[in-house]
C-alpha cells in the first residue's frame, strides 16, 4: 500500500495546527492567490485606461488637423449656393 510522502503529512500538521507556521504558511499561499487574481486585472484595466488614452489623442489630432483646413477656408456666411430646379421625368 502507497504511503504518502513524511513532507505531505507536515505540511498537513503545520496547517491544521494553530501555531504560527501555520499561520504563517496560510498567509503566504493567500498572498500568492491574491496576486495571482489581481495582478492580470490590474493590467487589464491599465490596457483599457491606455486604450482610451490613446483613442483621445488620435481623435484630437484629427480635429486639429481638420480644424486647421476650416480656418483657412472662406467662412460659410459670406458663401452664396445657387439652386436651380429642373424636371425629373418618372418612367412609371
């Protein structure tokens, strides 16, 4: 019969034994879990926060750019469009 290994069976006593390596050892493997979880979200919402970032600056440097082409254009009130009707046939 298979026997587990000495070092499973203390390691199972030290977690199950209130003293201070348990605690201890309860603590750390908490930790590494804690940041196992929020080390990838917390880079997920930086990436989305530097998406944003990036997404604005690209939106503002083409409104510069387009707002630089109206202002040298001629301004729309001193602009007159002429209009002419014509007849539009109907083939029904």
């Amino acid at each position: 019969m298979n026997r587990p290994p000495a070092i499973v069976w203390l390691v199972l006593l030290v977690l199950l034994l209130p003293t201070a390596a348990g605690r201890i050892l309860l603590d750390v493997v908490g930790g590494v879990a804690l940041v196992l979880v929020a080390v990838p979200l917390i880079l997920t919402g930086l990436g989305w926060i530097g998406w944003k970032l990036l997404q604005m600056q690209a939106e503002n440097t083409q409104q510069s750019t387009v707002g630089s082409r109206t202002e040298s254009s001629t301004p729309a009130s001193e602009v007159t469009i002429d209009v002419t009707a014509q007849d539009v046939e109907s083939d029904s």
